[in-house]
C-alpha cells in the first residue's frame, strides 16, 4: 500500500511538485526520496503539513562561469569554465552550510546540479532567524567553499579538479560571483504561481476575444450565404471586423516561442495550443 508523506500522496506526486518548481526529474527524485526518508525518520505516525519543512528549504544559484576578483586571497583572479562546473556539480550534494564562511549553521544541500548556465543548489536550513534574513533580503548571495587539484593559466587562473566543500550564504560580505542568488523555496513557489496566473489570464482573455472574432465570422458568412450576390457588389458590415493578418500578429506577440520548464504543464499546453490555432490561420494546419 503506497502512504503519503508531508502533503504529497506519494512520492510521484512528491517529484511532480518540485519539477513544476523547477528541478530536472532526477534532481526531483533525489529531493523527494531524502524527505520522504527525513519525514519518516521524524515519526511514522507524523501528520503535520509539509508547509512547515517547506518553509526550511532554500535554493539558488551558487556559481556561474564568471571571472571573480579576489583582492585579499589567492589567486586574486579566478575563472570557473563551465566544463568544470558541470564536472564538479555533484560534488555540492551533502556539504554544510554556514554564514559568512564562519559561523556553522544547521543545514545541508540537498541537491546540486550545472543546468541553464548556472550551479543551482537546494538545501535545508534549520535556523528561522537566518531564515527571516534571506526572507526580508538581508542575505540574497551565497559563496561556494572548495578544493582545486591543479590551477590553469586562463586570463587569470582557473581552478580544475574542483570538488566542493560548503556553501556560505553571505550577510556582511559580498560575493566573488555577483549573480548568485538564495531564496526561501515558499517565496519561489509563490513568483511561479503569480507568473503562471499572469499568463492563463492573458491566454483566458485570448481565447475569448478569438471566440468572439469566429462566432462574428460565421454570423457574417450565414448571412452573405443567404443573400443574393452581386459579384460587383462589395461585402457590407465587415468594416468593424478585425483582420485575419491583424489576429495572427496579434497571437504571435501573446505566445511564447518556449516555456520554460518551471512553469509547469498548464501553461506549456496552452501555449501549445495557441501555436496550433496561428498555424491554422495561416493555413499550415
């Protein structure tokens, strides 16, 4: 008998969850099988809402193929190659967290892995004060802690061999890499849900207004099919009808050329869906 955990019914629905939030289905499946472990360590008769664990699951993105400036350390210049990123990726899964590469805190990465040009990280932080911190925007960069085997002339240096050792979220410091980011996971849950609001509505008053468009269509071809025609005679009451090249560029601004997987299903079939009426339009489908 399959038993749900936390708010999911079971695991399936556990990895569908966290790839609508954005994860590829093995970075899901690894994440939803360490809580699915965690929770039933916790208690076998558990029944709280996963809310509250939720709350203490953060994410980002750690490091990207940048050069980075180091005016107190050495090498002061580094540059990470996307190669070795990628390499090194899996490395981050069970290293700590700490503040400020000092201070240790009670958390760990879950999972790490090289994809849309960054290093994304998810990990659980069980500290509600830093929590609140990264809430409010007091800590929004992080800094990756690691070993190098050799280091490579590369318009600086550029560390190889990397295997990670940590990742400090930073509050009175800045980063090497300016572009990392740490967001409590309920916040990025709740910008999807407003983007993915955003676009159903823009696509509901679309899909009206082209209903509109075709019951006028067809009112208009009854009623010129139930007339006598005169050849010479131009169509009336078309004056106010929008043209079809007008609908098509129309559609064409309002669809996206790619969904991005974090969207989730509802929007990508949509899109799909307005893909296939331009198509028809145009006569191609």
């Amino acid at each position: 008998m399959v038993m749900p955990f936390g708010k999911w019914r079971d695991f399936e629905d556990c990895v569908r969850d966290f790839m609508g939030r954005g994860l590829d289905e093995d970075s899901a499946k690894r994440l939803c099988g360490y809580l699915q472990a965690k929770l039933g360590e916790e208690s076998s008769t558990w029944t709280g809402s996963i809310e509250h664990r939720e709350g203490k699951i953060i994410g980002g993105e750690a490091l990207h193929p940048v050069e980075t400036v180091h005016p107190n350390e050495w090498p002061r210049i580094r540059v990470y190659l996307e190669d070795e990123l990628k390499r090194a990726a899996g490395t981050l899964v069970g290293k700590p967290l700490s503040l400020d590469h000092i201070y240790p805190l009670k958390g760990r990465v879950l999972e790490a892995s090289y994809r849309d040009g960054a290093l994304k990280y998810v990990a659980e932080l069980d500290d509600e004060k830093v929590l609140e911190w990264i809430r409010k925007g007091v800590i929004k960069k992080c800094s990756v802690e690691y070993e190098w085997r050799s280091l490579e002339k590369v318009n600086g240096v550029a560390p190889k061999g990397i295997t990670f050792t940590g990742l400090a979220l930073l509050k009175d410091f800045e980063p090497g890499d300016p572009w990392t980011t740490v967001e409590v996971w309920e916040m990025v849950g709740s910008i999807l849900e407003e983007k993915i609001k955003a676009l159903e509505e823009e696509n509901s008053s679309l899909r009206r207004r082209i209903k509109a468009l075709e019951e006028a269509r067809d009112e208009s071809v009854k009623r010129l099919g139930e007339a006598v025609i005169d050849p010479e005679a131009k169509p009336r009451g078309l004056e106010n009808y929008v043209p079809k090249d007008e609908i098509i560029r129309e559609l064409r601004r309002a669809v996206f050329e790619r969904v991005p997987r974090s969207w989730g299903y509802g929007p990508y079939l949509q899109n799909r869906r307005v893909k296939a009426l331009i198509r028809r339009l145009e006569g191609k489908g």
